[in-house]
C-alpha cells in the first residue's frame, strides 16, 4: 500500500485532483498482483524444498509461511486461489483503463510487464533462487508500483515518482534482506542462493545497514531543496538504529517483521510530508 499511496499523493501535488475510484482500482489490481505472488511464492518454495515439514521441525529455521507444511491448503489450491487473484486484479486493471485519464497503452504495458514479474519471482526462472530476487524486489515494490499509481491518476508518465521512489524502495528491500539473511544457512543447505549468501553475514549487515540509514540521507537532502516539512520520516531513525544493532547481534528471528513495522511508518510519514508540502505550496500561492 505504501507506495501505491506515495505515486497517488505525487499525483496529487502535480494535478491537484485526485479519484477515489482510480485510487480504489489501483489499489486493488496491485494488491491482487501482489497476493497472487505471495501465494505463487508458498507454492514453490513448498515445491522446491524451501519449506517442508522435515524444515519446519528444525529449531535454528523460522518458516514464517506455514500454509502447505501445516496443511492448511493443498498446493492445487494455493495455485488456484493465485490465478483467481491474478484474475481479479486484471479485471480491476480493465476498469481502470476506463475511468483512468492515462492512455490504455502506457498504463497496460506497466500492468501487464509487472504481473509476469510477480510470478518469475519463485515461478518459471524462480529469480529468488539465483540471487536475482532483490533486483525484482528493488523494481518491483519502486519505480514500477509508484509510476503505475502516479500514471493511473495523473494521466501522464513523468520520471521524478522514480526519485521519489527511492527511500521507500530501499526502506522495502531491507524487509526482504533482512528475510534472506536470517535464512541464508537453511537456503545454502536447499540450493538456493541468494545475495545475503554471496555477500556473507558480515557484508550482509554492511547492506543491511545502507538500506536502513540511506533513505534518511535522501530525506535530508529533500529537507534542504525542497521543504523542511519532509522531515518527518526522520522521526523513525531511533527505530532504525535499534534494527541494525539487532543485526549487529544475530538477533535475526523477528527482525523482517520489525523492518516491515519501520517500513510502514516511515512511508507514512514520508506520504504525509509530501502532502503537508503540498497543501502549504497552494497556500503560499494563494496569499501570493
């Protein structure tokens, strides 16, 4: 939601409307999109031995998805339930195309090149299982999401959401890092590889890190060109430092769903100072 909201509240400061129903379209063709990868991901990753029962029963492994191992869904049901997901959300894309001021090309080729994404993440080419997956991740939860929300109600395509972008998307992959290396040893041992494994538990920490302070580099530069308003997401750096003392010690268990807590509220301060900067430009203008 964090970014599909930060493209519309860009949006919003470009053309000064905003449509509830674009945004409630939007919001449900990604979130659909989304789910239907997440549960794609639960299926493969079952497929592939990531995550089983004999995994499962082993102390030093936290599987936080226990839908298949626990019997909760059949695996065809979890592929079902994923297609009608997908199914969904196109649909609310279809309705979009109609009531969104973007022309139908431009907006179709983000949807439908993000969806095969969504899936090759674990499916097909499975980029999570060759290091590629925070590539996807970095693409996927920036650029791609924020241009689709800002295009669907601005009408136009504009490369500055992309700037915009960036502490959100790096905030994002520190959730997915964090995931990664907490699990390397388990995914070493199942073939899988991925980039905390090549990088180490020391480098790991180094990246880590970067993704964690780099976005509030970014929001202090915006604090200096464009408004002091913007520092409101600097208010989460006290969270911020707590996590990476957390990597610091191997306190790894819980910290992807405590990086997912900073994440949320860093993008909500972030998407609220761009519209406390908005609403104060027009008043500016106004008694000017």
């Amino acid at each position: 939601m964090m970014p599909l909201l930060l493209g519309s509240a860009l949006a919003y400061s470009s053309v000064q409307t905003l449509s509830i129903s674009v945004l409630l379209l939007t919001c449900v063709s990604a979130l659909c999109v989304h789910a239907a990868a997440n549960l794609f991901n639960t299926y493969y990753d079952y497929i592939h031995g990531v995550d089983s029962p004999a995994t499962n029963n082993k102390k030093e492994h936290t599987i936080d998805d226990r839908t298949l191992i626990e019997g909760l869904l059949k695996p065809n049901e979890v592929v079902r339930l994923g297609l009608i997901l997908y199914a969904i959300g196109t649909i609310a894309f279809l309705f979009l195309s109609h009531v969104s001021p973007a022309k139908e090309p431009y907006l179709a080729l983000i949807y439908f090149g993000a969806l095969p994404l969504s899936f090759l993440y674990t499916g097909g080419i499975g980029f999570k299982y060759i290091a590629l997956g925070d590539v996807l991740i970095l693409l996927t939860f920036g650029p791609i999401t924020i241009v689709y929300s800002f295009m669907a109600q601005a009408g136009y395509y504009s490369i500055y959401p992309v700037f915009y972008a960036l502490p959100l998307t790096l905030n994002t992959e520190a959730i997915l890092h964090s995931n990664n290396t907490r699990d390397m040893e388990h995914d070493r041992s199942v073939g899988v590889l991925t980039l905390s494994i090549l990088l180490g538990k020391r480098f790991s920490y180094y990246l880590y890190c970067l993704l964690i302070y780099s976005p509030y580099v970014i929001i202090s530069c915006m604090m200096i060109k464009i408004s002091w308003l913007c520092c409101l997401p600097l208010l989460t750096v006290v969270h911020a430092h707590r996590l990476c003392k957390e990597f610091q010690h191997d306190q790894l268990v819980k910290l992807p769903n405590r990086t997912a807590i900073l994440n949320f509220q860093f993008g909500f301060l972030y998407i609220l100072s761009i519209i406390l900067t908005n609403i104060t430009r027009n008043r500016q203008q106004f008694v000017f």
